[in-house]
C-alpha cells in the first residue's frame, strides 16, 4: 500500500507493521485501546487499511485530527475525554465503510460484519439475527456471501476465534479457563473450539496461550 501527503490509515498496533519512507515525514497517530474501542462502538477491531478521506465525512475528521496538537495542553480532563470519545465514534464508523475503492456492497458487509462482532457472544446467533440488526431480508443476507471467500458461518466462527485469540495475546493469565473464554465468545462445545482454533491458527488454544504466557515473562 503507498499512502501520500494527507492519507489515514488504519493499523493493528499489536500485530507487525512494516513501512519505509522516502524522506522526512510528519506523522500524527492516534491510539486506541481495544476496550474503550468495544465499549464505544460495539466491536473491538476497525477495518484495517486505508482510510477514504477525499472529501466529506472523511476529510473532516482527517482535517480535525491534524489540528488538535496545538490545542491539546489547554483541554480540561472532562473536555478531553469527550474528544477522544467522539473521535472514537467517527473512526470507527469512517473505519466501517472505507476501502480502496469504497462500494454499497462493501458498506454494507461492513455493517454486517459490525453486527456479528456486537454478538458473538450468543451461540445462538444465525443469520436471522444479523439480517433483522442490519435491515435485510436473510436471502439477501445469503446474497451479499455469494463473492466472499467464506460463508456466513465460516465468517462467524472465525471472528470469534479471532476474538478469543486476542484475548489469549493480550490477558494470557489464567483468570479465566479455556473452556469459560470460548463459551464467552459464543461457543458452547470446547472440542469444536479447540478444533476450529487448532485449524484456523495451527496451535492448540493451549499451547496458543502457553507461547504468549511465556513472552509476557521475558
């Protein structure tokens, strides 16, 4: 991905990211934890990549952001939390419908996809559930699938190990069992999650979770 002057993108801070620059750079960043990014917008990951900021919504909230060094040492604490609170909002919502080449489809599957993270933790959630929440009819639910490389449940289930695992790289302390961290995240047998983990990470969510226990004590 090439970014020019003014561009916004989207990273995960905990995860590699690799960049080189042709020359000098003034760079403004923005951290957010995942909690406060849970507890403000339903869901705890953005839409990693470049953000749409050629005009409207998004060049308004680039445009924000670039002013704000100069007038943050003046902001009291409350007044400092409401920004950082509405500013939250806008990114994640911006963060939703932004790509490449931005498309109702891909707006919508944005949606959906918000809407599976807000409910993972229901083992019963289907594609009834998502379809009411978004605002369409299951079928088209269905239709939206058709040119994705998954199915509405592969998508589903590999959120929510995507989610588990996060949890096991952040807080791998043994607060809480396996079996209690999947059964929160919507599953309800801990062999078809210990199955589906191994598959989708190559590791047992054991030793997932040993390996990331280990380099907390390095």
């Amino acid at each position: 991905m090439t970014l020019t002057a003014g561009d916004m993108m989207v990273w995960d801070a905990s995860m590699p990211c690799h960049f080189k620059t042709e020359g000098p750079i003034n760079k403004t960043t923005l951290f957010i934890s995942r909690k406060l990014l849970r507890d403000i917008t339903g869901s705890d990951a953005l839409t990693i990549g470049r953000l749409d900021v050629s005009g409207g919504w998004g060049a308004l909230l680039r445009d924000r952001i670039l002013s704000l060094p100069p007038v943050l040492s003046d902001m009291d604490p409350a007044a400092f939390s409401r920004l950082g609170r509405t500013l939250i909002e806008e990114v994640g919502l911006l963060a939703q419908v932004s790509r490449d080449v931005a498309t109702p489809r891909a707006a919508l599957m944005a949606r959906v996809d918000s809407a599976i993270g807000k409910h993972l933790h229901d083992p019963d959630l289907g594609p009834a559930d998502i379809a009411a929440s978004v605002g369409i009819s299951v079928r088209y639910l269905h239709h939206l699938f058709v040119d994705e490389p998954d199915t509405f449940r592969v998508r589903l289930i590999a959120k929510r190990l995507d989610a588990i695992s996060r949890v096991l790289r952040q807080s791998p302390e043994r607060s809480s069992s396996l079996t209690q961290v999947a059964f929160a995240h919507g599953f309800s047998s801990s062999a078809h999650f210990s199955r589906a983990f191994k598959r989708r990470f190559g590791v047992s969510p054991r030793d997932y979770r040993h390996a990331n226990e280990a380099c907390r004590t390095l």
